[in-house]
C-alpha cells in the first residue's frame, strides 16, 4: 500500500552527510601561528563548523562544515573580519 510507504528511509545521518562540504582556500596573510590560531577561533565560535585547519606553511586554509547551518559566504566574511584575505585554493 503506498499509505504505509515511507517518504524516506534513509537514516538521517546519511541525510546530514550530503550537507557537509570541505573547502580550502589561500590566505596570503597567514605568517605564523597567531595567526592559525586567530582564523581557528574566529572558524570555530560559528555553528555547523566540522573542523578548521590552518597550514601556515602552504597558507591554506581547510575548513569541513555543514552548508545547512552555515554558509560558504559566511566563511569568507568571518576569515576577512578576522583580518584574512582568502582565495579559492
């Protein structure tokens, strides 16, 4: 019977899965460690943030995050206002 068929019976885990991005950008004005430090503490105060890496070496930036919380454009802004000029890697 098509009433008793569910819509979706995927677990929502593997729903949530579809959000999560990873993105990687340069930052030119990454120079040490305070720095890493200060992109990291700005990234992770925001909600739907996975995880944020900073290679001071290669100036990258890597940040896993839920799109469905938080936004791509949102990123960016957060990283400027911290005093970080990005690029797409």
């Amino acid at each position: 019977m098509i009433a008793n068929t569910p819509i979706d019976s995927r677990p929502a885990c593997i729903i949530l899965e579809m959000s999560r991005i990873t993105k990687t950008w340069v930052s030119p004005d990454i120079e040490c460690d305070g720095c890493a430090r200060s992109i990291k503490q700005a990234l992770v105060q925001l909600k739907g943030i996975e995880s944020a890496e900073v290679h001071v070496r290669d100036k990258r930036v890597v940040v896993d995050f839920n799109a469905d919380e938080v936004s791509e454009s949102t990123l960016i802004e957060t990283l400027e206002t911290a005093g970080f000029s990005v690029e797409p890697a």
